[in-house]
C-alpha cells in the first residue's frame, strides 16, 4: 500500500469515527512491504462491516416504515371505505394493495443493492437509465408538492372547527376567523420561517409527535363509536357499481406510499439482508394496517355514507377529547410540512443544478439564494392551491394516482431491467416470471394512475367534490 492509499484509508476510518492501529495517518515511508497490513478492499470491507454494527437495528426500521407510511391519509380512509362499497371491500383493497406494495419494497432493495445506491430516485436512473430517473425526480416533486397542499387544508378543517366551538356557526363571518385568514396568518407565521432553513434538525420529534398523534386519532375515532352517542348512520354494505371499488385506491395507495422512505431505511439497516427487510415490512405493514383499518371502519360505521372526507370535521365542534385530537394533528403538520418541503426542495434543487450544468463553486456560492426563491415559491402556491380546493378527497384522488407510480410502475420497470441487464439464468422460468411479474406492476400502476386521475376530474365536474366546509361566505 502506498503512503497516499494509506492516508486515503486512514480519512476513510475517520470518517466513520475510527482510526485502526494499522493505517498510519503521518508516516513518511511506505509500509507496503509490511506482512501485517490489509490492503484497502479488505479496509473498506472492515469499514463496511463497521457501519453495517452502528446502522438502523430492526426495531427502529420497523418504527421509520410505520412513520413514513401513516399521515394525513388516515382522514380520508372512513369516507373512501364508505365511497367504495363498505368496509369489506375497503379493508379487501388494504390487503391488495399491501401486498403488493411489501414485494415492490423487496423489489427496489433488490435493485439497491445490484446498483449500489441508497436512495429510491438514484435506483431507477442508474437502473431504468437517466430519462427514468428525470420522470422520478419529477414525480416526487408533484407527489410531495400535492402532499403540503394536503397538510395546508387539514389545518384549515381543524381551525374551522375550533372556530365554530367558539363562535358558532357563522364564524366565517368574522374576515379575522375566515377560513383563507386564518389559514394564511398560521402558515406564515409557522410554517414558512421553518421552510427556510438548510438542516431540519427538529425532524426526529416531529416523528414521534406525528406517530402519536395519528393513533390518538384512531383510539378517539374506535372509542367515539361506541361512547358518543351519535344516531345510526346509513353504512355502505356493498359497491352501487362494480366502478365504486376503485373509489378507495387512491386512499390506500397515499396511505400505503412508503417506498421512497424504504430504500433508504434498507441502506441504514444494521443486518441489510432482504430477509431481514422482509421481516421488517411484515410487522410495519401489520402496525399500520391496524391503524388505518381500525380508523376506516369505526368511522365508517360512526357516519355511514355521510362521513365527511376528513373525518374529524363529523365530530361535534365542543368535544373536548376530539378538539385534543385536532389539536395534535395540526401541530403535528405544522412541523410535518416542512420535512417534506425539504425532500422535495431537495429533488428540485439537484434537478436545477444537474439542467444548468453548475460548477461545484457556483453551486455553493448560489445556494442560498435558490434555497429561498424555490422555498417561496413552493410555499406560495400550495397555500394558494389548499385555499382553492375544497377537500383533502380532491388532493388525495390525485396524489394517490402519483403514489401508484412509486409503488408499482417504478419498481416494476427497475425489475424489468434489472433481470435484462443481467447474465441470464439456468432457470430460464425464473427470469421469465420476475419480467411478468414486472410488466404487470408497470401495467397496473400505469392504469391506476390513469384512473384515479379521470375519475377525479369527472367528480370534480360533477361537484361530487363541492364544498364540504362548516361556514362559508357566499
């Protein structure tokens, strides 16, 4: 080994926050000759194996799947249930879709680990090629954009009904408590200045408030059902059309959307085995099922066909239990929509750097100026769009359309050409069933896409997603 691979070495371990006895970090002579010194694969093996004993054990990857996939969905899964024919056949779309959204999270770890990247959009531009990996980067910027609107209006659905506890119904009427008022004055005073920054250093307690908020709701929703004396509601047995199954898919796939979040989750793992992330998936898909099941069905059955798109707004105004529940779920917001401004800031920036061609120099000394006109201007027009639309259902009907393209048609283009792009087999049966397997993930992902898209349109021009607000000025 030379003096220059030995300080190479010796940089590496440090950055790992070890400095091995035999790599020398100021020797003046080469040790090449030395019987007892590695030579630097064996050094990156040890270093590998190092960080594989500091990363993200079990029970942690268990809790980052859990947090990534339950959110701001979770409101809308009584009213999709209701929309697609009942519980049976919500809770039968659940399965469906977990199913196969835990075979496309073994499938891009699969495909991480033949490219050796860590991140979901750099598997499919160096597995599907640079134009796919485009597409990608695109796709997360709308997914995660329509997402913040999501959270925008959320916060304006519990203001409205803090609004009305303390004012009565014509609230609105008061321009200081009108909904576009108080849903501008909060996330400019909150969530902008905390848009800003380069690190989101509060990240690790926002998950915590975030998954503890969201079963909070689920206990309040399960527990109101049989405690809260609501009257009996006209409950959904069965789909009116055979077309109303798919009423519930965007919900499911927005509520099931992990797979970003799981290709990263695989690189931290301690043991990055795909049993080991199998095993993973298993017990977050359980977890989360619960969650969303629970909170499907009793709202459900709480409200029947009448339950409103975020079902916290079916609650009475002055219930204190739930008004605590409201109250957990916009802070948890406030501190979510930053985060996932950031991941999507962060595509769009590296998407402008790459187009304009930046020098490394140029990159950093225009940072800062990109950071606050792309943060503006992302900001800016999600609080236009959520004081535009009506519901989260609209928002989730769309961006539910974009989740069926991480959970399927990316992952089933990735398997596709990770089987192309490799010798072929002695079981020719084998690499034939994976190439099916993947072109039935591109195909269904591509017509879930399309579907949820129309049909969003067509409600939107049939007013089916009219106006669901407690107050509004005429």
């Amino acid at each position: 080994m030379s003096i220059q691979e030995d300080k190479l070495s010796a940089r590496a371990y440090e950055s790992f926050g070890e400095t091995p006895a035999n790599v020398s970090t100021g020797s003046t002579e080469s040790q090449t000759g030395d019987a007892g010194m590695e030579d630097n694969s064996v050094i990156v093996l040890k270093i590998q194996a190092s960080r594989r004993e500091r990363g993200t054990p079990a029970a942690g990857a268990v809790f980052i799947v859990v947090n990534a996939c339950l959110g701001a969905g979770l409101l809308n899964f009584p009213a999709a249930f209701q929309g697609a024919g009942g519980n049976a056949v919500g809770v039968s779309m659940e399965v469906i879709f977990l199913v196969f959204g835990a075979v496309a999270a073994l499938i891009m770890a699969y495909c991480s680990d033949l490219c050796r990247v860590s991140t979901y959009q750099d598997v499919v531009q160096t597995v599907c090629g640079r134009n796919a990996g485009i597409l990608c980067d695109l796709a997360i910027i709308l997914y995660t954009f329509g997402t913040c609107i999501t959270f925008i209006i959320i916060v304006g659905d519990q203001v409205d009904k803090v609004m009305q506890w303390a004012a009565g119904p014509d609230f609105c009427y008061h321009f200081y408590m009108n909904r576009k008022f108080t849903m501008s004055v909060i996330s400019i005073l909150i969530i902008l200045p905390l848009c800003i920054p380069k690190d989101i250093g509060f990240q690790k307690y926002a998950s915590f408030l975030g998954v503890a908020s969201i079963l909070y709701v689920t206990v309040i929703v399960s527990v109101k059902y049989y405690t809260g004396g609501y009257p009996p509601a006209d409950i959904a047995t069965s789909p009116k059309m055979f077309t109303d199954v798919f009423i519930a898919v965007p919900t499911v796939c927005f509520g099931f959307q992990y797979h970003i979040s799981a290709v990263p989750v695989y690189a931290s793992m301690r043991k990055r085995t795909l049993g080991s992330l199998a095993k993973v998936m298993f017990f977050a898909m359980v977890i989360t099922m619960l969650v969303y099941t629970a909170t499907g069905v009793y709202g459900g059955l709480t409200f029947g066909r009448s339950v409103t798109s975020d079902v916290l707004l079916s609650y009475h105004a002055n219930d204190v239990s739930v008004t605590i529940g409201r109250a957990a779920l916009t802070l948890d917001i406030l501190t979510s929509y930053p985060i996932l401004h950031f991941c999507g800031r962060t595509v769009l920036d590296g998407f402008y750097v790459r187009w304009r061609r930046l020098s490394p120099e140029d990159n950093l000394r225009q940072e800062f100026v990109r950071r606050v006109v792309q943060t503006m201007a992302w900001f800016w027009l999600s609080l236009f769009f959520a004081i535009m639309i009506p519901n989260i259902g609209l928002v989730i009907s769309v961006i539910g359309g974009l989740a069926a393209v991480f959970i399927m048609v990316f992952p089933g283009y990735c398997l596709v050409q990770a089987v192309l792009m490799q010798q072929p087999s002695d079981n020719v049966h084998k690499d034939r069933a994976l190439l099916v397997l993947g072109v039935l993930y591109v195909f269904l992902g591509t017509f879930i896409l399309g579907e949820n898209t129309a049909l969003a349109i067509i409600d939107d021009m049939n007013g089916k997603n009219s106006l669901q607000q407690i107050c509004t000025v005429p």
